[in-house]
C-alpha cells in the first residue's frame, strides 16, 4: 500500500473523529455539555425541592442537610445553595437556608409535575407501584409545567396523588393534607388511611407488601411503646411506631361512617355466593376498570365454581359468565356472604 494511500486513510480517520466529537448538537462534547447541564438542573431543582420540604415539615434547612439530600459532600452542597441562592430562590441566615417567593412557586412547579405523574402512572399504565416516585423524579425534570397543565386536564385535574399527598393546583397552591399520623390513635380508634409517605422506599416497600393502601379503614387494637397492634381488612398487623409515622390517618368520629366488615372474595368456598360490596381502592387504573368491565361491580353475585391445580387463578361465575381472577385480585374484591 502506498504511503500517500496510508496517509489518506489515516487523515479520513483522524477528520471523522474530529467530527464525531465537535459536531454541533449531535457530537459526543455537545452530548457531553447537555448531560452535564442536566445533571446541575437536576441538582439544583433536588436542593430547591429539600430547601421546601423542610419548610413544609417546619424544620431547619441547611448545606449539610442539602449534602446528606443529594448524597454528596459539603464542597458540592455549599455550591448548590450558592447558586440557588444568586437565582434568588433561597436565602441564607445564621446557616439556615430559607426559600423566597420565587424559590417557593418553583419548587410547587416541580412537586406538580412530580404527583401528576405519580397519578398517571397509577391509573393509566402497568408501571408497579413501588417504581411510581422514583419514575416520576426523573419526568419531574424534564416535563413543562404547560405539558403538565395538559395532562392534568385530561385526567380531570386531579386534587390527590395516589399516596394521598395533595397536588398543587394550577395557581400553585397547594391543600391542606389533614389527618394525623397512625401512631397518634389510640386504642379502639378507627380511622382510615389519606396518605402514605413514599419515601424512604424500603420503609414505603414494606407497608405496600403489608397491603396498606389509601382509604382503607384500620382499628387500632392495642399500642405499647413499642409497638402499634391494629386491624385491617380482617388481618392483623404489627407497627413500630417510627414506621407507623409514615402513615396518615383520619380519624372517624361518625359511626356512619364506619364501614361493615365485608368478607373478601378469596375466603369463598366453590359454591358459596357472595354480594359484592365494593373494590379496594388498592385496585385502580387498568385492573380496575378490567374488574368491572367483567362485571364486578356492587351488587353482582359471584360465585366461586372452579378451583386450579396450583390454587390460583380461581374461576367466579358472575353475570352467566366464567372469570378466572387471582388470588392477588380476589383478596382486594369485598363481598357479603349471600344464601
């Protein structure tokens, strides 16, 4: 091969690469810069919405506190308020950070945009409900407060997520939650459940596999120092009380309001008939409409008649149709024993 044929494709090579790496918008340093851009957007709006929880839950916010939020050091968590701050979206006093009015209807925006999504991955896709806030803090960062507007009036501007925490309207502003956490009952108090905090996820994780859900009711059985012993649902469950924080409560005063104890669907013996009474609202979105669609609607008859090898799925007879449903499904449907 001649030389100047070497040189040729060594030059070819050389200009490709080049223009692999400066190409205006699509080369790997444009690349680059945007992914760093988004990382400081994503830190700073993190740190702005930290700087408002802590006003919101009345505590002190601080560089370290933003540190320990982000999961960095102090250096990085001094030059994320520093910024915030020169934005004028915080201020600072004697260490403690502070939002501004500007700050404030930011970080509302970003919280918007968060539980809209929340409630649209709730009930209108597949996603687990264990990844709805973590899927949602990255739509947070990405989505416009127009593109939110749009879809908050499709899904009829929804007024909760589906954890129970108020959504900011349109004006930025936000509901009072109400309530009082689990571990404030006492015992023989019932109320029902507004609100589950999803974060941390473990301790959000293990209350979703408890199968803790909003509007369910709970009695409180007993409570010790350390423990809260309440039933929900027919079930027994156990609390520490640092966990049981996590849980918002309202408590029902009126015994109106107290509803019966219906049986679940799942304790049916084949040909036993049931009323249904109601759907746990643990079921929403798809699988609820998928339910009623087949007629599983408050009071249809239903009536176990064939039972799998495994156990599960198990076939209903309802409406002079056959219905294979889960277990999974089953334990959320109530009914009353009928003859």
């Amino acid at each position: 091969m001649s030389d100047p044929l070497i040189s040729l494709i060594l030059g070819f090579i050389i200009v490709s690469a080049l223009m692999a790496f400066f190409f205006p918008d699509k080369g790997l340093l444009a690349i680059w810069r945007r992914s760093a851009k988004d990382s400081k957007k994503e830190a700073l709006e993190d740190a702005l919405k930290h700087v408002y929880d802590c006003e919101y839950n009345s505590l002190s916010c601080t560089i370290r506190s933003i540190a320990g939020h982000l999961h960095t050091n102090m250096d990085k968590a001094a030059e994320v308020s520093a910024r915030l701050e020169s934005m004028g979206l915080i201020t600072s006093n004697n260490q403690k950070l502070y939002l501004t009015d500007e700050g404030r209807s930011y970080a509302l925006r970003i919280i918007r945009v968060h539980r809209l999504w929340e409630h649209y991955l709730a009930d209108h896709s597949s996603v687990k409900e264990t990844e709805w806030h973590s899927e949602a803090e990255i739509v947070e960062h990405t989505m416009t407060i127009e593109e939110a507007d749009s879809l908050a009036a499709k899904m009829g501007n929804p007024l909760i997520d589906p954890h129970g925490d108020p959504i900011p309207t349109a004006g930025l502003e936000l509901p009072e939650l109400g309530g009082v956490h689990l571990n404030e009952l006492e015992k023989g108090d019932i109320g029902r459940i507004i609100h589950l905090e999803d974060e941390p996820q473990a301790v959000f994780s293990q209350l979703i596999a408890m199968g803790l859900h909003n509007g369910m009711q709970i009695h409180i059985i007993d409570k010790r120092t350390d423990r809260i012993i309440f039933e929900a649902n027919g079930e027994e469950n156990i609390l520490a009380p640092t966990l049981a924080a996590n849980i918002t409560v309202k408590k029902i005063e009126d015994q109106s309001e107290i509803l019966d104890d219906f049986t679940p669907l799942s304790s049916l013996q084949v040909g036993e008939t049931g009323i249904v009474k109601g759907i746990s609202r643990a079921l929403r979105g798809q699988q609820r409409r998928r339910l009623m669609d087949l007629g599983v609607v408050p009071g249809s008859k239903i009536t176990p008649e064939l039972v799998s090898r495994a156990g599960n799925p198990v076939a209903y007879r309802i409406r002079g149709a056959s219905v294979a449903l889960r277990k999974q499904h089953s334990d959320l449907i109530f009914v009353e024993k009928g003859e």
